[in-house]
C-alpha cells in the first residue's frame, strides 16, 4: 500500500498567490482530514470528510481557505489570496470510519512557506 | 473546551533506560485517546489506540494507559534505543472522528 499520498511536498509562494495542496487518501478508506501544524498552535484539525462529504469544517481558519474532495481518491485545499501567517505544514490523513474514531494515517505533509 | 497538555516538551535519556511520557486532558468524556510518533519532516504514524472502555495497551516495548477520571495518558518505552528519538504526540478522540492533539513531547535518546 502506498499510504497517503501528498504534493507538494514543499511550496513557496508570495502572498497573495493561490495555493492548492493535493491528497490521494489510502484506496478504500473513506474519512479523509486535513490538518495543519505550527510551533505556536501545533496540529489542527481544519476539515473533515466522509464519503466525500464535507462534515464539520469548523476548523477552517477562514474564507480564504476552501476543500474539496470530488471523488474517494482525490481531495484538494485551497488557499486564495495566501498570507505569511499560512505557513505551516498541512498534513492529509485518512481512516476507515467504523466507530468512533479509528487510527488516522498521515501523509508526509506539505511545508508552505508564503513569502 | 477540550485541551490536552503534554509534559515535559523536550526529554533526553541515555540508551537503554525506561522512560515514561505524560498526557493530560481537561474533559473525561473522550471516546479514546491515541499516541503518535512523528519523525522530523514526516507525517505520524500511529502507535497505540485505548478506548475509552480500556484501561491500557500495549505493542512490543511500548505501553500506554488511560485513567479517564483523573484526564491521564501514560506512554511507557521499555529499554530505550536511539531509534526511539523521535517527537510524540497525543491525541484526544472526541468522537465524531475528531482529534485534539497536545504539542507533543521531544524524546531524545543517546547512544
């Protein structure tokens, strides 16, 4: 199994670009989350979905930020206009739901650095 | 609000003792409580997951409990190895799939 799948795995930008990160979740997994992680706030959890429904977005910092996941293998977040305080590393992570929370498996992350 | 507070932040041991690495948590209604590692420039791998019917688990030289009333999360390591260095995090499971982590605590075992 590949795992999750993360690009990039880094990204420069200046501010005011638009960035899109991309995850391929585990085949057959159906949770998928982004997470970001700082030294000042540490890993945070900014979306989740299932079955490729968005379900509690409450940890979207912002309208800039959006996500989508249009099938079971591809989901995408988005930031636009991007600003220095968005660095961080953004980690994918999926899991097969069955109850309550199962184990989440990590992508490598994408270390954004917005100039 | 739930908060999970990891102590100390940073531990350096020498190779071959055992160690223990502390979790707390402010709210006792959690589903289960996980621990991860994170390797510098990598993503977690999950370690051990307790439910919050259990009161411990444990894989290889690794065992973590839970004391749900007291908001405590343990993770012992037998006969460190400097393999073993590495940042560990826990994370609260607060159902519905959410996670809270703690900022993790720095392990650092010398040869």
């Amino acid at each position: 199994d590949a795992g999750v799948i993360q690009s990039p795995r880094h990204e420069v930008t200046e501010m005011g670009q638009e960035v899109t990160l991309r995850c391929k979740p585990i085949s057959g997994h159906n949770s998928l989350f982004w997470y970001r992680q700082t030294m000042m706030r540490g890993l945070e959890l900014l979306i989740y979905f299932n079955n490729n429904v968005p379900i509690d977005d409450s940890g979207m910092p912002e309208d800039r930020f959006s996500a989508k996941m249009p099938n079971a293998s591809f989901s995408t977040l988005k930031i636009q206009p991007s600003e220095p305080r968005d660095s961080a590393v953004y980690f994918c992570a999926s899991s097969l739901e069955g109850h309550y929370t199962d184990t989440q498996y990590f992508g490598p992350g994408t270390r954004l650095t917005v100039l | 609000k739930q908060e999970v507070t990891q102590i100390p932040a940073a531990l350096s041991v020498p190779e071959g003792e055992n160690l223990v690495l502390n979790c707390s948590f402010t709210d006792s209604a959690i589903y289960n409580l996980q621990w991860f590692r994170q390797d510098p420039g990598k993503g977690l791998t999950s370690l051990l997951l307790i439910q919050s019917s259990q009161r411990e688990q444990t894989s290889g030289r690794l065992n973590a409990s839970l004391d749900k009333s007291s908001g405590r999360s343990t993770l012992y390591i037998a006969a460190s190895q400097p393999g073993d260095s590495a940042t560990y995090l826990c994370a609260v499971g607060l159902g519905a799939q959410k996670l809270v982590f703690g900022q993790g605590t720095r392990l650092t075992i010398n040869p």
